[in-house]
C-alpha cells in the first residue's frame, strides 16, 4: 500500500485545541485535546485525496505544538512527515490545506 492510499484510509478528523492547523484522527483522540465542539473534517476537506509520494521524513519532534512554527525556520513541504514523540504517531503536511494531518 503506497502512502496516498494510507493518507486516504481515515476520513474523520478534528483539529488540535490550541492550533491552527493540525488534525487528529478523531477516533484516536481519547485524551487528547481537541476542540471538543468544533467540526469534524474528512480527508477530502483536508484535500487528502491528493499524491504524497513525493514528501520527506523529517527529524521528530517533541510535541504537535512545535509544528505550528516550522514555517518560519524549516518550510514544510507538500508530502513531509514528522514523527511526534509524545502521541508516537506521525504527521503529514498538506501544502493545499496548509495543515499537518495524522496519519493512520
């Protein structure tokens, strides 16, 4: 199974409280927190639908929140992958969405 069809398994999301653009999946998001009464989002809202193939694995990062800068300092790219150590779950960009969306 190539990545994009990965990105395409889970189509139920919720947005990180206290972010601006990254996204849970909603049916793992037991103790995390997430913006309880906001929208949930599907893949295709988050323009998942698209080609991933051509991203790179990044360094790890410590907490989701450390994505929210990498803008100024290491522009992500479309495909990019971030490991979050304290969730243990990876994190790809979305250049369409401008968002970091865990995978499944």
């Amino acid at each position: 199974m190539g990545l994009t069809e990965c990105v395409n398994k889970t189509d139920d999301y919720q947005k990180m409280a206290g972010t601006a653009a990254v996204f849970v999946i909603a049916d793992l998001a037991a103790g995390i927190p997430v913006e309880r009464d906001g929208p949930r989002w599907s893949a295709k809202e988050l323009h998942l639908d698209q080609n991933f193939d051509a991203g790179e694995h990044k360094s790890p990062m410590a907490s989701v929140l450390a994505l929210e800068g990498l803008e100024d300092y290491d522009p992500p790219k479309h495909g990019d992958i971030r490991l979050i150590q304290s969730m243990d779950a990876c994190f790809i960009y979305s250049q369409t969405a401008r968002a970091w969306v865990q995978l499944p």
